[in-house]
C-alpha cells in the first residue's frame, strides 16, 4: 500500500474536481486528509472511461473540530475522482488495496 497524493495544501473552490486516478487492480480505495473546511462535502465520483464521471453514494464529511477525514469503500470502478462541493484549503491523498 503507497499513498498517493490528490492535492497538497491547496485551494479548492466550489464544485473543483480533482484529478482522476486509475484503480483498475484495486480492491480497495481508502481516501483521507484535512480541510480548512468542516462544512466542505467531498463526493466520490466514478468512471469506466476516465471521461465520463457520475456521482456515487459516498461521501466524506471533515471532523468538526480538525477538518481531519477519511473514508474506505471497495473498489467498483476504474477511475475516481473527487468533487468538491465547497472551497478550502485541501490535502487529500488515498491509497489503495489490491
């Protein structure tokens, strides 16, 4: 298991994505950082194409106190990516299981 980093202490402003990610030998996908934000709502996005993205049902809320957050979810796409519903300042990594 490696982290891989998504974004790194910047700032994200409503409705960004970020970058996508390959996780095409993964079983699982666990995604984690820190918002300047614990009102931020960041929403997995998937995709078989790595153009067409939709919406899935996992979100990931920030603690209140630390904006820290994680989440695991098995591996049920190729590609995935995040939306960012509100701005921030952002360190978000994931790291995946094969």
């Amino acid at each position: 298991i490696k982290p891989h980093l998504l974004k790194h202490g910047v700032t994200v402003t409503v409705n960004e994505k970020s970058s996508s990610i390959d996780c095409n030998a993964a079983k699982e996908v666990a995604i984690y950082g820190n918002s300047s934000s614990n009102s931020q709502v960041i929403k997995v996005q998937v995709s078989d194409d790595d153009s067409t993205f939709y919406e899935t049902d996992i979100y990931i809320y920030p603690n209140a106190s630390a904006g820290d957050f994680y989440k695991k979810f098995d591996s049920c796409a190729r590609y995935y990516r995040l939306h960012y519903e509100g701005s921030a300042t952002m360190t978000t990594k994931y790291s995946m299981v094969n």
